[in-house]
C-alpha cells in the first residue's frame, strides 16, 4: 500500500505534467496563430493582382479552413483576426503566448479590449505610445488570471487610456441591438438577444432569481400532495361532500376500484403505465436552466407569474452594481462608469441607473484605486456593505460568481477561534466556499487567509498557495 507521501508525490507529478502540458498547448496555439498570419500575407500578395475579388477570396480562405479544420466559420474567422493584430500590434504579447505563458483566450480579450485604444490613437486623441502602454497593462493581466478575468480588467484598463472613446464606442453600439434566431435542431432554436450589457445582465440576474424561488417553493403548491380534491375554486369538491345515494356517482371510478380506471394520478388510466397527465401533473422536476428558459418564454409571449407557477415573484428585480465618481453623477463630466464585474458602463446609462436606484453607497479610494471605506452606521450592516463594496466578486482566483450570489465567509474557521474582522472575512461562492469546510478529509480541503491590503491566499491540499488580489476601482481619466 502507497504511503501518504508517495499519494501526495503522485498528485504533485499529475499536476506538473497537465500545467506543462497546457503550456505546451498555448505554444501550439501561438505556432497556429503564426501560420494563419502567414497565410494572410498570402492572401494580401493574392489580391494584389486582383483586387476585385478580394472579398471572395477572403470568403473562400475562410471556408477552407473552416472545412478542413471542421471548425465554425465565425471562429475560423475570429482566429483570422486575432492573428492579423497580434503581429502588426502587439510584439510583447507575441513574445508571451509563444513562450506558452497566456493562451489564446487571452490574446483574443487583449485584442478586442484593445480596439479602444487604437480607435483613440487614430483619431488622434492619444500618443501612439498609449498603445504600449496598454499592452503592458494587459499582459501583466494576462499572466496572472484566467481568461474571463483577464477580459474584465483589460476592458477597464482600455476604459481609462482611451477616456471618453469608450464612451462614444458605447453609444455607437447602441444601434447594433438586434434578436436573432438560429435553428439548433431536435426542435429547438437559439434565440440570441444583443443589447445593452447592463440591461442583459439585469435580465438574466432576474431570471435566476424567479427560478430559484420558484424551485424553493414549488412543493408547496403542488396538487399531487393534495389528492382527494376534485374541484380546486373557491369551494372545493370532495367525495365526502358528494351524496352517495345520487344516482351514477357510486360507479365513479375514481372513488372505488375499477377495472379499467386507476385513481392513481401518477398511472395513466388507459395504460396503467406510470406517465403524467394534466389533472395530475408530475412533481416538476426541472433544473434551474430549464426553468429560466421557460420564464423568460412566459414573460416575453405577455404570459404573468401567477399563485400557480409561485407567489410573490411580482417584486424580484434584476440587480447590478454600478461604480461611477460623483462628478459624472452631477453630469460634469462624461468618464465611464464601471459595470461591476464586467467592465465600463457608458455615463448616460449610469446617471440613469441612479435615477431609479434603491441604495447607496458610498466608496473612499486610495490613490491606487483600492477601496479603503464605505459610510455606513450599524456595525454588522456597515461590515456587510463594505464586503460587498470590496469583493465584486468570489475571491476564489479565476471566480466571477457575483457577489450577491457568495456568502460572506470567515476565512479562518470561527469555528476554529477565527475573529470576525473585516480582516478575516471575504465572499466566497457556495462551490469554493465548500472547498475549505472542515468537515472534509485533509486531502481534499483547501484553506484560505486573508494577507495584508486585502489579499486572499488559497492554499491547496498539495500545499500550492494562489493569491487573488482585492479588485481595484479603476480610475478613469
């Protein structure tokens, strides 16, 4: 039998192997996205000759590669992109993704964040330097977070060195709202929204919360728990209410055995065979995806929550956290906002959020944008606002879960004599929440700490400690 030093020595080798392994990927992917570059000098030399064709020997590279790689169109085509910028903008990034330290995910989010910046150098509203800038902004990014975390904060490092071109690329954008739908087949569609980021956030945000209530509360309502009535409305039917001596109710099958009918609801009465029918309707037994698609159906065909579907649905509303500075709250100015967790917010919208906002809070930065204090009175409240103003997020490294959807946790078990300070306390989502719950074998059980400034450092049961530094407020200028 291994020893526990041999079992952790094994663990510590599969790790090693899958991390070298996935760096060995992103330099195949940099290999990969040098070729394509290739190819489209190729292209470039092509249509030299020929230039009224471009657009069709644009198509039928794309194709080609789509056909043979057995890849979507779009993202052959993205891929194209991605590769065609890379090279011409940005050598460090290159120099990166070739050493296999980001991947192509994160080249793609630093290439799209980064058409800001171009757009505010080319109408020169920016130094050409502020490119450089930008890149090795992005880069320090990139090395350190996952992909989704790296397209947030690229987002808002673009955000601040292009200033108000955000701004007008947002507005712009405005005109691009679309619904599409596309077939998926086995009978289903994929009916695609493009609008606002706040308001698509705001949507889904809702959506979640109708779901959840009505799985938390559907059992209550349910008529299969109910079984022995026979007329719902305002004075229920019973068989005890009915008279007996009437004349055809005694040969009712459903008060007495019958060789043809059950009063099984569960039993389909012409097949005895266990299947639902709309009297008596299984016990909904569908996932919180599911769900979501079906309210969101309801609701756009005019169709209104009722006691039926859940109680007390009227006044769940979309929730999103919005950061903006005071002068722009006065209209005195036209700096992004910050859409939390996501990345810049166009003014207009901003200053119309807090029209309609419920609550406030107010946030004191340091000079490196960190948040440091919130106003508040009542002590448990003051600490809970200010969590949450700190943490937008689960500060589990690479989590994007929202902060209204973490619990705020003791990082050190209370427990186990842990205080209950600012200093010991962050979001956690529930998945990572329950990676250090003590009840868990030592094997398997993280541990969390909270260092000094706000960091918070996981340590892994192989003993490998990742840090997640506090989210900074960028400051737009």
């Amino acid at each position: 039998m291994a020893s526990l030093d041999d079992e952790f020595a094994l663990r510590q080798t599969l790790l090693d192997d899958w991390l070298e392994a996935r760096r060995q990927i992103a330099v195949l992917e940099a290999r990969a996205s040098d070729l394509l570059a290739a190819r489209l000098r190729v292209y470039d030399a092509d249509v030299q000759g020929d230039g009224f064709h471009r657009d069709a020997m644009h198509r039928s590279m794309i194709a080609e590669y789509s056909a043979s790689g057995r890849i979507a169109q779009g993202t052959v085509e993205r891929a194209f992109v991605d590769a065609f910028f890379l090279q011409r903008d940005y050598p460090e990034v290159v120099a990166s993704f070739t050493r296999g330290q980001v991947t192509a995910a994160h080249v793609h989010e630093i290439i799209s964040a980064g058409f800001a910046v171009r757009d505010a150098i080319d109408d020169g509203r920016a130094d050409a330097g502020l490119h450089h800038m930008y890149e090795a902004a992005a880069l320090v990014v990139a090395e350190t977070a996952t992909p989704a975390r790296t397209k947030a904060q690229v987002r808002q490092i673009a955000a601040a060195l292009a200033g108000v071109g955000v701004t007008e690329r947002h507005r712009r954008a405005q005109s691009e709202r679309t619904v599409t739908m596309t077939s998926v087949g086995d009978g289903l569609a994929l009916l695609q929204l493009v609008l606002p980021e706040h308001l698509a956030v705001a949507i889904l945000d809702r959506l979640t919360q109708v779901a959840q209530h009505l799985m938390s509360t559907r059992d209550d309502s349910d008529p299969v728990l109910d079984l022995d009535v026979l007329d719902r409305g305002d004075d229920p039917v019973r068989p005890e209410n009915l008279d007996a001596a009437d004349p055809g109710w005694d040969d009712m099958a459903i008060f007495g055995e019958s060789d043809t009918f059950t009063t099984d609801p569960l039993v389909d009465p012409l097949t005895d065979d266990a299947s639902p029918d709309w009297e008596h309707p299984r016990i909904d037994d569908r996932g919180i995806d599911a769900v979501r698609a079906d309210l969101a159906t309801d609701l756009l065909l005019g169709a209104a929550p009722t006691t039926v579907t859940g109680t007390a649905i009227e006044n769940i509303r979309g929730r999103v956290q919005v950061t903006l500075s005071a002068t722009t709250l006065a209209d005195h100015d036209d700096r992004p906002a910050e859409l939390d967790g996501h990345g810049p917010l166009q003014p207009d919208a901003a200053r119309d959020f807090a029209g309609h906002a419920d609550t406030w809070s107010r946030l004191f930065l340091s000079p490196t944008g960190m948040l440091v204090e919130t106003d508040a009175y009542t002590p448990t409240a003051a600490m809970k606002r200010f969590l949450r103003a700190r943490d937008p997020h689960c500060r589990f490294p690479g989590c994007r879960m929202p902060v209204h959807r973490c619990q705020i946790d003791h990082n050190h078990d209370h427990a186990l004599g842990g205080r209950t300070r600012l200093d010991n306390l962050s979001a956690f989502c529930v998945g990572h929440h329950t990676l250090k719950h003590p009840d868990l074998d030592e094997r398997h059980r993280w541990t969390a700490r909270q260092l000094p400034g706000g960091e918070v450092q996981w340590t892994s049961p192989l003993g490998r400690a990742y840090v997640d530094p506090p989210p900074r407020r960028v400051m737009f200028v």
